[in-house]
C-alpha cells in the first residue's frame, strides 16, 4: 500500500511539474525575447520586467509546493519563494541605482536560485527528468557570478541578462519532455 501511494503521489507530482515546466518554458522565452528588446536602457518597462521574473518564479514555486507537498521536503521551495521575492524587490530598488546595481542584485539572486534548483533537482532525481533542472542550476550559478563580474564593466548592459532566460527555458522545455514518463507512472 505504501509502495502504491508513494508512486501514484510520484507520478501525480511529475505530471504537475511537467505542466509547470511547459508554462515556465514558454514564460521565460517570451519574457526574454521582450526583455531583449527592450532592456538597452533602464525605463519602466525594462524594471517592470525584471521585477516580474523573480515574482514568477515565486509563483512557480509556489504552485511547485502545493504539487509536491506528499513527495518530499518543502525546505528547498520556502528558501526560493523568500530568495525571488527579496530579488524582486531588490532589483527593483537597484533600478534607481542603475545598471551596475541592477546586474549585481540580478547576479546575486541568478546564484542562489541556482544553488537552490540544482539541490531540488538532486533530491528529486528519482521522478526522473531532474538533470536538465541540475544542469540548469550550475549554469545559473556560473551565469550569476558573470553578472556580478558585468556590474563593473566599462559599459554594463543588461541584454545579458536577459538572455540568461532562454537556455534556463530550453531546460524546462527538456525536462518537461522528459517528466512525461514519469507523469504516466512508468
């Protein structure tokens, strides 16, 4: 009986977290190639968005926590919740700081959220689908580190990071293929 609920509650939460990984997917390519387009200068806009991609990610996690909550520990997804909100607000503040500050507070969140997705993902290698979320949480890592380094360029830009959404997109797109078995239970 344990054995039966333990995999019917795998598979129920891989089948949500293959629906989040979809939404989070087509979230990140469209919010970068907006940002992109619009991030060569600090406006409203350009805050607005950098603010909400840290607030989506609490929403995601969120959403991951109520999916999740019979397969696991929720330490990990308390600790992002608190970290993105704290991004957000931070980097919305840096704003009037200008882009060096913009880069660090995006840099110093891009790590920790990276550190926390890479020790999700590790915990929750057995669903399966979980190396592209670890992969994608080192490369956060290093991404982050690249930002806070860019914060005292000659010319900081904020391009950069907003492409650091799209491979964190591809990943989602990869491990939501991969959930797919393990949403059905196989």
């Amino acid at each position: 009986m344990t054995t039966i609920a333990s995999s019917t509650g795998m598979s129920q939460t891989a089948a949500a977290l293959r629906r989040l990984y979809f939404v989070r997917f087509a979230f990140a390519i469209v919010w970068a190639l907006v940002t992109i387009a619009t991030a060569t200068e600090i406006s409203p806009l350009t805050v607005v968005l950098f603010v909400l991609y840290p607030l989506f990610d609490v929403g995601a996690a969120i959403y991951d926590l109520r999916s999740s909550r019979t397969t696991g520990t929720p330490a990990l997804l308390y600790v992002n919740i608190a970290v993105s909100l704290i991004a957000a607000v931070g980097v919305g503040i840096a704003a009037a700081s200008g882009i060096p500050a913009m880069l660090s507070v995006w840099g110093a969140w891009a790590i920790v959220a990276g550190l926390v997705q890479l020790a999700v993902g590790v915990t929750r290698r057995r669903m399966g689908g979980q190396w592209p979320m670890i992969i994608s949480g080192g490369i956060s890592v290093l991404a982050g580190g690249s930002f806070i380094v860019a914060a005292s360029a000659d010319n900081p830009s904020l391009t950069n990071a907003a492409g650091y959404a799209i491979p964190g997109a591809i990943f989602f797109l990869i491990a939501a293929l991969r959930l797919g078995r393990g949403a059905k239970g196989n």
